[in-house]
C-alpha cells in the first residue's frame, strides 16, 4: 500500500508541476531563433534553461530579424557560463520585463561585469549586494574559471516563482568581454526571444528563417507540448504499475484477513457467547482492514512528497521547478479517497464471512 501511493504521489507531482513550470517559464513568447539543430534543444535551453544550446548566431544576422517588420519585440541572450551551476545570461534589460520581475535591493547593470542576481541564487550562493564573483566557462560548475574579471552583484530580484529567480542576469557586453574580442563583426549570441505584432506570422516567419537562413525558428508551445506527450506516455506506464501494485495491496489485505480469521475463528465465536453481536464483530475485523488502508496510503502520501522533494533538492533541473499554487493536492485527495473506498469493498468479504459464522458449529468443531 505505501509503495503504490509512493509511486502514485510522486507520478502526479512530477506531471502536474512540471506541466505548470513550463506554462510559467515562457513568458507569451512566440518564437525562439538560434543555430540549426533540435527545436527542443533549443526553446529548453533558451527559455526554461535546463538543456545545453544548439551552438551560437551571429549578432550581427540577428539585429537584422529584430529588425525585420514581423517583429514586435526581440530580446537577445548570450550563454556559455555559470556560478555554482546557476547560468549566468547576457542580456538586456527587456529581458526583466517579460517576467515582470521587480528588484528587491539594488539597480540593474550599467556597465560591464555587473550581475543582478535571481531569487533563489541569493538564496543559495549567499550573494549580496555589492559582492564578487567569478563565472566558471560551460553550464555546470565544473569548468575553467574566469578569475581575471570578476563580476560584480549591482541588484537583486524579488521571487518570480518562474526561471528567473535561478538565473544571473547581465549585460551582452560582460559576456563578450570573456569570450570574443573587440572585433565587432565577430559578435555572436546564443539566440533570440520573439514576440510577433500579428499572430499570423507564426506561419511565415519561420519558413523564413528555417529555408532561408543558417539560423531555425522554434514555436516554444509546439515544442513543449510534444515533450509532454512524450513524458505523457511515460507516466501512464508508471501509472498502470502503480494501479498493479495496489492490486496487490488489496489481495494482500483480503487474503490476510481471511486467514486471521480462520486462526481466531474460535476466539470470535467465544466472544459471540460472550455477548458481542455479529456487528460488533463486523465491525472489528473492518476496523482492522481499514487501519493498514487508511495508515499505509497515508504515510505512501508522506513518502511521494518527501521522495519528489528530494529530487527538487539535490537536482540541478529540479531547481527551476516551483511547487506553484499546490493545485495537485485535490488529485491526491481523489485518489487516497479511491483507495480507501476500494479497500474498504475489499474487507467486506471477510467482515461478510465473520457476520454469517455459525457459533454453535465452530465451538463443536474446535
């Protein structure tokens, strides 16, 4: 019983939050344009940030799509390092827009190698304002180090409860300044961030830059909703599993009470002659039924939480996961009420067989 609604706990929480994390991540975004590869690859790691990128662009081809009459707002990012596996992004300050985020303490950066920090890398890293630090080259923390510039913590945001509170945000010039020279033409960004002025455009622009450029353009929603039909599949199958242990649960339950019975047939028919009623009765050998039932869903909720908790902590991805408006409690609920309904069919049969006992011929048989 604690093992199926473990699994069953755990399933729920992983597919209702991860299908709310990424709804919050993508801020109404249209498009996102980067270098040829996977589409998926490429709205994961420049929106939800939890996939490496596709390769770079170069700046001076995207300024030509931020231009481009189709377009009602581009934003550029630029990736390639981290602080304690927390990405730091180049960027501009459009970018704090599109999550309305508001500083807590601070201002934005001004000028290079100055960082505003995200929620929960305050939380963690214990940046403060006005502190130093130095991002490591790739998207863990395993990488070079770029000890001879530092950057420096100008702000700091207020919970978003989206991506942007794991994010170290600062300017597209702190990036280059690490990673380019100061030959301009050779300026290059990890991809765009698009809204359209017409949602018409979601049919044209693309095939635009898809066939006519070395660039592609991926639709963040189409992308994500075919990854969850995918995960989708993957949850029905530890779903049936799970339905399957449960099975088991309530055949373990029936078969153990069947037997207890037949051990304390005698023991119970004394007690009839002692003046207990057949309800009484029944309601005893139900009572112990329900106990496993109503004890071991409990603590199989406890354990799922505990267990989802747990890979929210210690992984990487987990840290953009947010726990949201707990929405999947009345799920829990329905199914924890399921299961003890079942359980408590399931130990009618030996309450069932206890009720109709023939005392005089169980005392004469023992």
């Amino acid at each position: 019983m604690i093992v199926g609604i473990t699994i069953i706990t755990v399933s729920i929480l992983v597919n209702q939050i991860t299908k709310e994390t990424f709804s919050k991540n993508n801020p109404g975004l249209d498009a996102v344009v980067g270098a040829k590869g996977s589409p998926l690859q490429l709205v994961l790691s420049s929106i939800h940030h939890v996939d490496v990128p596709t390769g770079n662009i170069s700046y001076k081809n995207a300024q030509k799509i931020i231009r481009h009459p189709a377009i009602k707002s581009a934003i550029p990012i630029s990736l390639g390092d981290n602080f304690q596996n927390f990405r730091i992004v180049g960027t501009n300050k459009k970018f704090l827009k599109l999550y309305n985020a508001n500083l807590i303490s601070g201002t934005t950066w001004s000028k290079p190698m100055q960082a505003v920090i995200g929620y929960n890398v305050s939380k963690i890293t214990k940046l403060k304002l006005n502190k130093f630090f130095v991002g490591s080259h790739g998207l863990i923390d395993t990488g070079d180090i770029h000890a001879e510039q530092p950057y420096k913590v100008v702000g700091v945001l207020n919970k978003t409860g989206t991506i942007l509170d794991n994010l170290i945000l600062t300017s597209l010039e702190s990036v280059w300044s690490l990673h380019t020279d100061e030959n301009k033409n050779k300026l290059e960004i990890t991809s765009l961030l698009l809204k359209y002025k017409n949602k018409t455009s979601s049919f044209s622009f693309p095939r635009l830059i898809n066939k006519g450029t070395n660039m592609q353009a991926a639709s963040p929603s189409f992308e994500i909703s075919k990854l969850l039909k995918l995960t989708g599949n993957a949850h029905r199958i530890v779903d049936y599993l799970s339905v399957l242990i449960m099975l088991l649960s309530f055949l373990g339950i029936l078969f153990t009470l069947l037997n207890n019975i037949n051990e304390r047939k005698y023991d119970l028919a004394i007690l009839r002659t002692l003046g207990f009623s057949r309800w009484k009765l029944f309601s005893i050998i139900l009572s112990e039924g329900m106990i496993i039932s109503i004890v071991g869903s409990t603590i199989g909720l406890i354990f799922g939480y505990l267990v989802y908790e747990s890979m929210h902590y210690f992984s990487i991805v987990g840290r953009s996961i947010e726990l949201g408006q707990l929405n999947f409690l009345n799920d829990l609920f329905l199914i924890w009420i399921t299961v003890n309904i079942i359980a408590f069919i399931t130990c009618l049969v030996p309450c069932i067989k206890v009720y109709k006992q023939n005392i005089r011929t169980t005392l004469l048989n023992s």
